[in-house]
C-alpha cells in the first residue's frame, strides 16, 4: 500500500477515463497539421532577378548605366 501518491493500476485508471479527451486532442492536433501542410504544397517561388543581375554586373565589370 502506497501513503502518498498512486499505484500504477491508480494511473491507468485515470488514464483510462480520461481516454476521449486525449484522443480528441490527439485528432485536433493531426487534423491542424493535415491543414496547414496541404495548403504549402503548391507554392512556388519567383525567380531571383535581382540577384542574377548584381552577380551578372559583378562578374562583367559593367552596370546597366554604362558609368564605371
């Protein structure tokens, strides 16, 4: 006999009866990621036109002003 605290058959006990909230919460948190995954999926990203255009300008040497 345990004076303070529960014997494992006291925690699957509590466990026990408490089933329907865990599982719904279990099911809340499957069904949110489910959501947000399938919305990301077709994203695509724009090209870097910026980027190609400064590597461009410093690998020639030149600017599109025709200063240098």
């Amino acid at each position: 006999m345990l004076i303070y605290g529960n014997t494992p058959k006291d925690i699957m006990a509590m466990i026990w009866r408490r089933r329907n909230k865990f599982m719904m919460v279990i099911a809340v948190i499957v069904i949110a990621v489910m959501l947000t995954s399938c919305g990301s999926s077709r994203k695509t990203t724009p090209p870097l036109n910026v980027l190609d255009q400064f590597f461009k300008t410093l690998g020639s040497g030149e600017n599109s002003t025709g200063v240098e």
